[in-house]
C-alpha cells in the first residue's frame, strides 16, 4: 500500500481488485453439463479496480479504494497495481481471502464469472477514506460493495458540495445478496446518483421488469441520468427528457470481459466529469469497450484518449 497521510485523488473508485483465472473452454456448460478448458491462465480485474485503471489510463487522477487479503494472491493483485497508473493510498489489507474469480471464456470470447472470497465483503469506510471520498472531484461505487460502504457514500454524495456520484449496478439482485448492495439503498442510489449504469441483465432483476422499459422506470424513480448497456446491441443514455441510442462498434473479440467496466469509465470520464453530451459521450465509451475486447484480460486493452480518438476517426461515416 502506497503511503499516504491525505489522498486527494480526483476520481475514487470503490470496489474489487481481483485476481482473474481464465479457463478457456469448449463450450459455456449449460446447468449439469460441462466443458473442457484448453488453457487456463491468470489475470488483474475487479469492477473497482477494472473502472480505476480505466479512468486513469484516460487522464483522471484516480485512486481505487479496496480491501484485500495477506495472502500470496493479495501480494499480486498488490503489486500489479502499483506497476498501473491508479493510487493504492486507500487500499487496506486485512484478514479473509482475497477475492478472486474464475472465469469460463468461448471461442468467440463470452463468458461466465465466479467470485469468490471474503476480503471485499469485509470492508469498511474509516475516516481517511471519508475525508478522500468528500474531497474527490467524483466517486464511483460499483453494487458488488458492501451494503454499507455503499449507504454510506450516497449520503457523503447527497451533502452540500459533495462529490459526484457514478453506481454501477454491476449484477442481478440475486448475486449481490449477502455481498453487495441492498436493493432499498439501490432506491437511494437511484435518486441521488449523477451518473446510473446498468446491463439489461441487472436491470431487469432490480426494476422487475423488462430492459427496454428500464430508462422510463429509473426516470419514475428519480434517475437524472444513467444509461442502460446491451452488450453487443448497445446501449441507451438518458439525461432529463433527452434520450440517445449508442450501437456498438464491431470488433474482433478477443475478450469481452471488462467491456462494461471499460464502457462505464469511460462514459464517467467523458460525460460526467467532461460535460459532453450524450451522443458523442456514449460513442466515445462504446469505442473504449470495443478496444478493450481486443486484448485479453479485463483491462489488458483499456486505451487512453488518444487510441480513442483515432478509433473513432476511423469509424467515422
């Protein structure tokens, strides 16, 4: 952990920083079945530290706040962050496993995600934290948090001159029982939120109903702006009455994991902190999805601004 007496990052990123092992198999098993895994190798993610590196690599100062383990897994998620460009100043260790997680990859780079480990459900907030969450330019929070790490950054966020907040609602109510955030502080995130990203998946679990109607739902919740992702099929950004509908640009995959956390920052960079609008702000995050597909690991292709620039120059119509 890098010292520190008071971090004053720009952007703090709250959630995971993992140790990701690829399996690449066969065929994603269907439930009882199988698959057979030809390689298996290992890699850095974690939604915090996935959205941390990503908004880094674009230019913000960030630093991702995280607990892990004093385990050997924690001593190379460790040290593979401070060879990045995101501060550790607020990453702690502590007791439990660090989290991990097993990840099933196909031929044409889908995949299944397991989690495991109790290091991220432990964390807490103390006062140094509070202190860099309130002095931040923005924080974002990741649903995988813990319930109160989460309730307790929305109400920093609410009060007077508080940072901006970006949610992340990450996975179905149903994976984020008993280690993540609750669906009543979602309701509370929902409203107090400058930024509310969701994939369909989440969506549809969290508002009951189905992804297409999920903008007019978060609308009647309070949502200001947020944007709903369809993988391959793109997403849609919605800001007060204005509604914009972003395609995703057709890339050879190597890797889809880490696209959304890829979009996500990108998406926090360009339109929460830079102020553009939703159209180009949403192409410019769909561009650094797409080339982050095209390496392997869920942040081994995260561009910065430039690579963004000259890949949309070449989509260009």
């Amino acid at each position: 952990m890098t010292d520190s007496a008071e971090p004053s990052p720009e952007v703090v990123s709250v959630g995971a920083a993992t140790v990701d092992r690829f399996y690449d198999v066969t065929n994603l098993p269907e439930p009882d079945g199988g698959a057979f895994a030809r390689e298996a190798t290992e890699r850095f993610g974690g939604v915090g530290a996935n959205v941390a590196t990503g908004l880094a690599r674009l230019g913000r100062d960030t630093a991702l706040l995280a607990r892990i383990g004093r385990d050997d897994l924690a001593d190379r998620v460790l040290a593979d962050l401070e060879t990045g460009p995101v501060s550790t100043a607020l990453v702690r260790r502590g007791d439990g496993t660090t989290t991990h997680c097993v990840i099933l990859r196909d031929d044409a780079g889908e995949r299944m995600i397991v989690t495991a480990g109790d290091s991220t459900v432990q964390l807490r907030l103390d006062d140094g934290d509070r202190a860099a969450v309130r002095a931040a330019d923005a924080v974002f929070v990741t649903a995988y948090a813990p319930d109160p790490v989460t309730a307790e950054i929305v109400e920093i966020a609410a009060e007077d001159g508080g940072p901006a907040l970006a949610f992340d609602l990450s996975g179905p109510l149903e994976e984020l029982r008993g280690r993540g955030t609750e669906p009543s502080t979602i309701d509370r995130v929902v409203e107090v939120a400058d930024l509310f990203v969701t994939a369909e998946v989440a969506a549809e679990s969290y508002l009951d109903r189905p992804a297409e109607a999920a903008v007019d739902a978060l609308r009647d919740r309070g949502c200001s702006r947020g944007a709903v992702t369809f993988g391959t099929e793109g997403a849609t950004l919605f800001d007060g009455e204005t509604t914009a509908d972003i395609s995703a640009f057709d890339v050879d995959a190597t890797d889809t994991t880490g696209a959304g956390d890829a979009f996500t920052a990108a998406l926090t960079e360009r339109w929460l902190l830079g102020g553009a609008d939703p159209e180009p702000a949403g192409r410019f995050a769909a561009a650094a999805a797409a080339l982050n597909c095209r390496a392997a690991g869920a942040r081994g292709g995260l561009p910065d601004t430039e690579s963004v620039r000259v890949f949309l120059a070449n989509r260009a119509d």
